[in-house]
C-alpha cells in the first residue's frame, strides 16, 4: 500500500512525463459540442458526442426561438438533422476553465422547416469581443457549411450571439468551442514585404478559410487530433500540368524538436506537390495556387513543408511568393531540418496593402544551390485575421465601431481582467487593442472629482491637504506628486511589487521611512480606470484590521495614485507555493484563513448593503509583517443586491475561482465570494494553484480535483505534503468541510462568511488543544482529553458541533466587528490554562 501510494505521488507530481509523448491524442481541457435544437445527443462520424442545450453546461439565453429538425436525410453527419432558429437575439454562454486558444466551430445546414426558410435566414454572430460573421446568408447553398474560427479566450466566460436581420432569422445546427493547444499559434510570424518580424499574433482572432493537404487526400476530422478538415487541392491549382504529387507512408514522417501532429498529421507532411518533370522541358516555372478570399483583411499563411521527394540531403533549393512576392527565399530544408522528411512550417502574415484581387501561392526552383531543380508544398492554411475593430467579417466591431481603412492596428495594451497580479499573467491577462479614449481621461482634470458624488456630504472629505491627522473615512492623506517621486524613487522599475490592469504598485519610503505601496494608474487602460475607481469608492467606505488599508492619494497632474500600508510578507500564495518560501504551518495558516474570512465577513456585513469582493484568490490575500491577513483589491467589488440577487451582464472574476451559479445564473451575491474562499481554503491545505493547465486533465482544477478526493475519504491524500503528520487530522477534518460547504454547487447550499469563520476557528483550536497535547504528551504520557475541550458556544451558527461531554468548558465570544450584526468569535479562548 505504502508504495503503491508513493508511485501515485511520483505520478501526479510529475505530470510532464506522461504528456510528453507527441503522438499522444490532445484532450482539450474546454470542450463544448453542442446538437443545437437536438432532444438526443448525437455522434458525429468522427466519433465526438455532441449534447443537446439542455445536456450541456452551457447556457442558452433566448425568446421565442425555435427547434426544428428534419427525420433523416442524406446529410454528412448526424449534426445536420436539427436545428435552432432563433427571431430574437440569442446567447449561448460557456464557462472555461483554460483561458488561451480555441476553436469556435459553427455548422450550417438550411434544414427544411415549417418555422422559417432558412435560405433566406440573414443574421450576424458575434462573441464578447469578435464580429465573426455579419449579415451572413447561406445563398441557396443546399450543403453544410461549416466556419471555422481560433480565438484566444481570456475570460473565464465566453459568449456566442446570435443576431438575425430586421424580419429575418438566425439559425445554427451545431457549435463546437473547444480548447487548442497553446503551442498552435505562436506570438510571431514573418511580414511579407517587407520582410520583417511580425509579433502580437495572440491578440487577433482568426478564421481558417482554407486548409490544403497538397497532393494528398482529404483528411476528415478522424485522422486529425485536432479536429481539423484538410481538403484537397486540385480545386486551386493554377495549371494541373506543372504539377505532380507524391506520397509516402505517413509513418514515415519525423517531427522535430518541439515538433507534432497538433501542428498538422502525419498524413499533410506525407503528400507533397512537386514541379512536374523538373529538369525536363522548360527547367523553370512556379507551381502556382489561386485562393479567393475577402481582400479586406490580412491571412496568415502557414505553409507546411516536409522533404520526401529528395534522395539525399543538400539537393532541394526554391522559392515561395506569396501574392508574388518573395515569402521564402532560397529554403534549405536539410539545412534547417538536418534531415529528410521531417515537418517544417512558417507563418507569414500578408497585411491587407498586399492582397491586390485575391492570394496566390507560387513555389518555384531558386537561382542559388547546385540541386535538383523542384520545389515543394505540403499544406497550406490560410488564416484571415481579424481587422483593427475585431472584427472577421464586415468592417463594423461588436461595439459599432468602425474600421479605419488602412489604419494600423497601433500599440497593444496589455489590460488585465479583474485584478491581475503578477502570479496570475501567465494564465489569462487580457490584451485589448489601445482604442480606448483618452481625451476622456485627459479632459478630467482629477480623478478624485469622480468620487464627489459619493461623497456629498461628507464634510472632511478633501478639506485640507494636510492629511497627516486625518484617519477617518475617506481618502486619507493627500499627497503631492513630487512626494511620490521621492518615495518611490522616480516610479523605479526595480520598486514594482506588483502588476495589473491598472498600471504598477511600487514600494515606497515616506516621511520618516514608513513603508508604503504605491498604486499609480495607468491612463491608458479604461478597464483600469473603472477599477480604480471602484477601488477607491470601496476602500473609502472600509476600514477593518483584516482589510489592507488606504493611507492618501494624490491626483496632481491627471495622475491617479493611491497610497497604502505596505504589506511586507506579500501575497498569501507566494507562501503556499512556486516561491520557496520558507513554508507556514497549519497554524499559520489557519490563522490567516481566519483573518481573511473576518475581512471578508466584514465586507458582507459591516456596511448597510453589504459589499461582494469578487475577486477573492490567494494573491489579493496579503500578510503583514506579522503575518496578519489582510484583503486586498477591490477593482471587482460591488455593493450586494437588495433582495434576490443583481443580474449583472459581465461576469468576472479569476478562472479557477468562480462560482459556478454566478456563472450560470449571473446573479451576484455574497455567496460568490464564499465559493472562491473554498478554493482558498483548499490552496492553503494543499499548497498548490486553484488551476494548474500542466497537470493532467482531471487535476487542473483545485476545486474538482480536491473534493473528488474529499468524497472518497481520502483528501489527506493530496495535501501539502509538509503537513503530513503535523496537522491534527480531526482539525484537517473541520477544515476540508468548510471548505466542502462553501463549494456547494448552489449558493443556497453554502455557509455564510460568518459560519465558514466558526468553523476555521474551530479547527484552530483542534490543532492547537492537539499541538499542545503532544507537547504534553512527551512530558506527561498519561494527559488526556485535552483535545476535546473545545466547546464553541454559537447560537447563530447553524451546525450542531458534537460536544464532547465531560468538559464543557464556555469559550470567549467577542464581537470586534463594530459594524456587524453578527457575533464575531474573535478570540475562543485558548482553554489551556484557565
Ligand atoms: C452569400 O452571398 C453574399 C453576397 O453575395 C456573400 O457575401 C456571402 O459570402 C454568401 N454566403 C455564402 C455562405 O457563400
Ligand atoms: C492570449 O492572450 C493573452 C493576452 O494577450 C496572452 O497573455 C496569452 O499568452 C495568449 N494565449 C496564447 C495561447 O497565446
Ligand atoms: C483515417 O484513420 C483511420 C483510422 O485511423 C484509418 O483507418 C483511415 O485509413 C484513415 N484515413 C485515411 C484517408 O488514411
Ligand atoms: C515565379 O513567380 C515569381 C513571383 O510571381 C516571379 O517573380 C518569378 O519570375 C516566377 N518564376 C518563374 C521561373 O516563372
Ligand atoms: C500594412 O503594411 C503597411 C506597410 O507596411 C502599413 O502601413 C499598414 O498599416 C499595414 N496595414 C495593416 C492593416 O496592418
Ligand atoms: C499637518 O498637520 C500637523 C499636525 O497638525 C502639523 O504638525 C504639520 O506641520 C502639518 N503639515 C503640513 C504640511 O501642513
Ligand atoms: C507586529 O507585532 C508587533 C508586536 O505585537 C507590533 O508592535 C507591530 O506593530 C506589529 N506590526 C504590524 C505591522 O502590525
């Protein structure tokens, strides 16, 4: 059992050595395939399962809309048969649980209904950011069409809309939106003419339009890992008779270094197009390929090479135009490979100033090398991009705006979604183009004049500049702009604690050397200035000991920067995980969960209405120089609902910490916050991230993986291995349940912050009554029943703790929270010594 239990460890620690194997099949982690209008799964004949609307955990928003479905027809898959007409707008919501690239699939069939002729159905479908068809119309075609688009999600939902023309209607048979591998488009390409580095490919969003196995077969969805259509291309070649094709065994094909079939299989590399009897009659000519395409936008181009044609290395030199234009000069594949037969790609993005009437690929000999006179092509992708509006079709963005001809898509500026530190950029942060207003920004001359509103009334708020006495609510001490230098050095990069949406938090020095953090806005990013300025309203109606607190502000110049105590141990996280930090025990721990949900507690009920943070995670937990916790960020937060919840359109939020029915239902309530406090819970006992994209499949997310484990009994299996033996396995017990409690699937389900409180409370006096009782037990073997003496006595809480009998010691309540209806149990007494 013990090594048995050792090998599983070996296993889930180290993940990478099963997901090395590159013929291993890609499971995407998102995978939504949905028969729209269907009352029946139904299986495709490549074998995936496409579920009903109501199967699937997506969410459906509509009126009036419309199944139609036709008994069996000669249809390519059984997909076709059903289908969903929509005459309002309509939404379909997915949650994801791995931000980064993914395939949106749309499939097409006007089935014949008695609901509406779906010939004529002309409709537009958007996604949260991207137009990906406007006034589209499938024009009496009587086949199934299928649009394919990647997109690189950064929000943990994702939405599809469907919008029909005035008296028309939308119709979709079936959608896929499942996850692509990260490794699929890459940040950097090759400008055709002129020739340069091409950088910033994640933030387009892109539509195949065509995909070729060069002289091969048509490879359906089956024979690709991916899911992906590759066809023929004797449609688009030029003159037949220039070309010919050749074929290998696709076993045959190497994939380098780095290399694999999820960048196309074995079977594109194994067909090749080559120059018809080179070297007989007139020596040189291109192979050449005409593809039409909207030439309003820019493609990427992915040509896929692979040498199967020569018979030694060193003897293959040519050429590649793309729209004549030189794309590839002079290509050596033995030198670039080293071998023959191995795959080989290039993306070369053709910018829409060169598409003149269509695109055409040509491959011809080069003039250098003493080779063969051949060229070859493999496969072809050509990818349109989405234009400076983000949009794939038309010239209009979601939002109306409108495409600049010929404008450049200008800087890139990176934006987070929520509150993005540091730790959490490499999973998800949110580039938006720089479109933004800053005339806005620049037109208000301070920031704090947003604020007044809020403040009406409030007679001290901003009377003197003197701030230095003024600890009351409000923005605290002012600051002027040339104070703020000197604190922090002139904003020094090397002082940046911290990261986000927002601009940068520097570390800073004021006065008589009191540390402070510095938050200085950054006016490029709206989502930043909404956020901040939520920040602001919050914290100036906050106060608590378990709350990180405001010091001033200064809004000299157009700037916007917010002063506040500096938390010298950092993020809760970095002392879990990843930061080889000297690890806390379980006491600590619980102490800081402790102090975290006391924050939280207060933020539900220490004001009138109530605040939800909605952002709650390990890195906006952050310790003081005592290790105290305090809550941080409240860019999300919101004051709570009156009555049944807010309906609030976007959702936000951390991927691996949102509430599922927040998610379903986007209502908001403090209920949210008790979820993602869960996922706290469980990163303090487990010590690793609420999601890790490079475990396998069933271990990304915290959430599911650690209450799988918590069903069977066996959570202590995956917990922080330095506990192990140390935690008091009753305390573990308490603790796993708030944690189970506060994952509940409704929120109905889930404890209060002030529930969820007690009980951590409680499980830290089971550790400490059982610290203190092996203590003992090595001085004194014969003490007894220390363990036991906890007796929290809660009237608000709905749990019935058992009791033990004999010792029913009372435990001191207090109530610290002024502002708070409910009883706090700050301190139980440490029943030790009384
Ligand atoms: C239908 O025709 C319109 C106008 O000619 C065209 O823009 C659109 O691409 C066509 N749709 C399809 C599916 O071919
Ligand atoms: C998606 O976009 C974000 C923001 O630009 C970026 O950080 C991330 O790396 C992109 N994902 C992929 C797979 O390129
Ligand atoms: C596709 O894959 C299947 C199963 O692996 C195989 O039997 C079939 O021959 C493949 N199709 C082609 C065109 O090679
Ligand atoms: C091949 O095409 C390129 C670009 O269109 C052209 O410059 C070149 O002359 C052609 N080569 C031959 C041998 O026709
Ligand atoms: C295309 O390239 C030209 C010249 O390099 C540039 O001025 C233009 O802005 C680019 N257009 C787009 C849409 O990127
Ligand atoms: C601010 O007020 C304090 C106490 O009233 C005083 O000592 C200090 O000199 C004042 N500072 C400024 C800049 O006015
Ligand atoms: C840390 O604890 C010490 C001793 O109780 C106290 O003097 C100090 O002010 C505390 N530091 C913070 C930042 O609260």
């Amino acid at each position: 059992m013990a090594i048995l239990l050792v090998l599983l460890y070996a296993f889930l620690s180290n993940p990478t050595t099963v997901l090395s194997a590159a013929s291993a099949p890609f499971i995407p982690q998102d995978n939504f395939l949905i028969d729209s209008g269907a009352d029946n799964a139904a299986t495709s004949p490549d074998g995936r399962v496409f579920k009903t609307e109501s199967q699937s955990t997506q969410f459906l928003k509509a009126q009036d809309d419309f199944k139609v479905s036709i008994p069996s027809a000669d249809v390519p898959s059984p997909i076709y048969l059903t289908a969903r007409i929509f005459v309002h707008e309509a939404t379909y919501s997915f949650h994801m649980t791995r931000p980064g690239w993914h395939w949106i699939r749309l499939h097409f069939f006007p089935i014949t209904n008695n609901v509406f002729d779906l010939q004529k159905a002309t409709f537009s479908v958007t996604t949260d950011k991207n137009v990906l068809l406007h006034t589209f119309n499938v024009n009496n075609t009587n086949q199934a069409i299928l649009k394919e688009y990647l997109v690189n999600i950064t929000d943990p939902q994702f939405s599809i809309k469907f919008v029909p023309q005035k008296n028309s209607a939308a119709f979709v048979n079936a959608i896929e939106v499942v996850s692509a591998p990260d490794t699929l488009i890459t940040d950097t390409a090759t400008n055709l003419s002129p020739m340069t580095n091409f950088q910033g490919l994640p933030s387009y969003a892109f539509q195949t339009v065509y995909r070729v196995n060069m002289g091969g077969p048509l490879i359906t969805p089956a024979n690709d890992t991916l899911g992906r259509t590759w066809v023929t291309d004797e449609p688009y070649l030029k003159n037949k008779n220039f070309a010919k094709s050749v074929t290998v065994a696709p076993s045959v094909v190497k994939y380098p270094q780095g290399g694999s079939p999820l960048i196309a299989p074995q079977m594109v590399y194994a067909s090749v197009v080559e120059m018809a009897d080179a070297n007989v009659n007139q020596p040189k000519f291109n192979v050449t390929w005409n593809f039409e395409v909207d030439v309003a936008f820019g493609y990427m181009v992915r040509l896929h090479f692979c040498d199967i044609v020569s018979k030694a290395l060193n003897n293959l030199y040519f050429n590649v135009y793309i729209n004549e234009n030189m794309a590839i000069s002079d290509l050596d594949l033995s030198h670039t490979m080293g071998a023959l037969a191995t795959s080989y790609y290039k993306d070369i993005v053709v910018n829409s100033s060169m598409m003149g009437h269509g695109l055409s690929v040509q491959i011809g000999p080069s003039n250098q090398g003493s080779g063969d006179l051949n060229a070859i092509l493999n496969g072809l992708e050509v990818l349109k991009m989405s234009n400076t509006v983000d949009s794939l079709d038309g010239e209009f963005g979601v939002d109306g705006r409108k495409e600049e001809s010929g404008s450049n898509r200008g800087t890139v500026a990176a934006v987070g979604f929520g509150m993005m530190f540091g730790a959490f950029v490499g999973l998800g942060a949110m580039v938006l183009k720089w479109h933004k207003r800053p005339q806005d920004w620049q037109k208000r001359n301070s920031f704090s004049s947003w604020l007044l509103p809020v403040h009406a009334g409030d007679t001290s708020f901003m009377t003197s500049k003197n701030g230095s006495q003024k600890t009351t609510l409000g923005l605290g001490r002012y600051f002027s702009f040339s104070e703020l230098q000197e604190a922090t050095k002139n904003f020094d990069s090397k002082a940046v604690i911290g990261v986000g949406g927002f601009g940068n938090v520097y570390l800073g020095e004021i006065d008589d050397g009191t540390k402070v953090a510095v938050k200085r806005g950054n006016p490029q990013s709206e989502q930043g200035i909404t956020e901040f300025q939520t920040e602001i309203q919050m914290l100036s109606k906050l106060r608590h000991r378990h709350l990180v607190s405001l010091i001033g502000y200064c809004d000299e110049n157009s700037e916007m920067i917010l002063v506040y105590e500096y938390m010298s141990n950092g993020p809760f996280r970095d002392h879990l995980y990843g930061k080889n930090l000297p690890a806390l025990s379980w006491k600590q721990r619980l102490e800081i969960c402790i102090g975290a949900a006391r924050g939280l507690h207060y933020l539900h009920t220490g004001t009138a209405q109530g605040i939800i943070h909605r952002d709650v995670k390990t890195t906006n937990i952050l310790l003081d120089d005592n290790f105290t916790a305090k809550v941080s960020d409240f860019g999300l937060s919101k004051d709570a609902p009156m009555g049944q919840g807010h309906v609030s359109t976007a959702v936000k939020g951390s991927f691996g910490y949102l509430d599922p029915e927040y998610f379903r239902r986007q209502q908001l309530t403090d209920k949210s916050d008790v979820y993602s406090f869960g996922v706290v819970l469980l990163e303090a006992l487990c010590a690793r991230p609420a999601l890790n994209p490079q475990l396998p499949r069933e271990q990304v997310n915290l959430a599911d993986w650690a209450m799988q484990w918590k069903r069977k009994g066996l959570l202590e299996k995956i917990i922080d291995p330095l506990l192990v033996g140390v935690i008091n396995p009753e305390s573990m017990k308490k603790f796993a349940e708030a944690a189970e409690k506060c994952l509940a699937e409704f929120g109905v389900d889930r404890p209060t912050m002030g529930d969820v409180l007690w009980n951590l409370e409680y499980a830290l006096q089971l550790q400490e009554a059982f610290s203190q009782g092996k203590a003992e037990d090595e001085s004194k073997p014969s003490a007894t029943a220390v363990a036991a003496a906890v007796t929290p006595t809660a009237s608000s809480n709905s749990e019935n703790l058992p009791v033990p009998a004999e010792s029913q010691v009372p435990a001191e309540v207090s109530a610290i929270d002024q502002h708070s209806g409910t009883a706090m149990f700050a301190e139980l007494a440490n029943l030790n010594g009384r």
